[in-house]
C-alpha cells in the first residue's frame, strides 16, 4: 500500500492521540502508536515499560521504532502524552511536580532523541506545551513546571545547534482546555464554547506533516478557542 506519509503518535491511547492516530489514518498515512497501551486503530504499536528507567525507556523505544520503520523514515513525530496535577508548595510539592515531570518532560525528550535519529530531512516534530505557563502557575506549580520545559526545549531544539534534522520544524501547542471526554466528567458545568476540539487539532498536525502552513521552527502555539472558533497564535 502506498502511504501519503509516516507520523509517530506518542500518547497515541490518549483521548487527543487516538483521534490523531484516527485522523492520519483516514488521511492515509501509516502511523505508528507509542503509550502504555496499544491503540488497535495504528500500523504499529510500541509499549513503554512503565517499571523501566528513563535512560531505559528511551533505548527500548528508539530500538522498537527502528525495528517497525525498517529503512523508512517519519514525515512526523507529535508528541501528545500529558497530564495534569494541581497544588501549590503545602501539599504534594514533589510527588506532584515529578509525575508531570515524567508525564510532559520525558516524553518530549524522548521524542526529541525519535526526531534526530529517525525524522526526514524536512519533517516536524510536535511537542505539546500550555499557554498557562506563559505565566506564573501557583495552584498548579509541578504542571507549569513541566509545560515550561517543554517550551525551553521547543526553542533549544529549533536552534541550528539543536541536533533535529536539516530543515526540520519543530513547533508546541500551547492549548487552553481541550474537549476530552476526561474533561468533560470533571467539569460538567463549564463553558464548552471555549474548549478546543480534538479534530482541530488533529487536522492542523496532518497539515504539518504535508508541510502545509507550518510556522517558524521553534514557534510556541497557542490555541485559544471563544464561542467554538479556534484561533492560532504565536506565544
């Protein structure tokens, strides 16, 4: 079968990577799936060992990617994995700040390291910020701490220096809230007319990965959503 492209979904069991992995599909690409979990719906699965190291981890993926691309190479790699814990200084400080570390951080890194050894020369790297971390974030400080490293990476990894491959872009999405269904249980009453919608989302990644209205490497997105209409931009 001819694909349009290869991508990677890192959080592809998510509610947002598995509309992704659902939405590349349907643009007939062939896509890759990497979460605790497999995503029956992706071409290929890769399941992290939660019980392994970091340093592990990454070996294990980097090794199971090159085994599933063989001598193909990704048009994109988007990284969606995530989470979120609130509390401040008096409760839950490192137990909490550590969990987003691992949930945000690493999975970013880690699909950094995918990106130089396995993206096309050309290709995009997504990773996912927050625009709340623009800005102090005192009832959530272990989250702001890890979307704002997710930030300091997008830039470092667009610098020249970075180690991504020639004319690659890399670009965060810095959402406000998403329309998850997770989201949607925990706050039933709130105002859905300013939560993004997933397919927006996914439909600008299959954008990127045609190398369509791509922004400038390093660029941090924000996706700010009033009254259904999603707007996208520069932090």
């Amino acid at each position: 079968m001819a694909y349009a492209g290869r991508v990677l979904i890192y959080g592809g069991r998510g509610a947002l990577g598995a509309k992704c992995v659902s939405h590349f599909k349907a643009n007939s690409f062939w896509v890759g799936s990497i979460d605790l979990a497999e995503n029956p719906e992706a071409n290929c699965n890769i399941v992290v060992d939660k019980n392994e190291s970091f340093a592990g981890q990454e070996t294990s993926i980097i090794a199971a990617v090159g085994e599933a691309l063989k001598d193909e190479r990704l048009d994109g790699i988007f990284c969606v994995a995530g989470g979120w814990a609130g509390g401040n200084a008096k409760k839950d400080l490192c137990k909490n700040s550590e969990l987003m570390w691992q949930q945000s951080v690493c999975s970013s890194l880690i699909a950094a390291s995918l990106a130089a050894k396995y993206l096309n020369e050309s290709g995009v790297l997504q990773l996912t910020g927050a625009k709340a971390a623009l800005e102090p974030t005192p009832g959530m400080i272990g989250y702001g701490l890890a979307k704002s490293a997710v930030h300091h990476l997008t830039k470092s990894l667009a610098d020249k220096s970075g180690g991504l491959p020639e004319n690659s872009v890399v670009l965060a999405i810095l959402p406000v809230t998403l329309d998850t269904p997770m989201n949607r249980k925990w706050m039933p009453d709130a105002d859905r007319s300013t939560w993004t919608p997933l397919e927006f989302v996914a439909d600008l990644f299959v954008k990127w990965a045609k190398r369509e209205g791509r922004p400038e490497s390093g660029t941090l997105l924000q996706l700010v959503t009033k009254e259904s209409r999603t707007s996208v931009t520069a932090a």
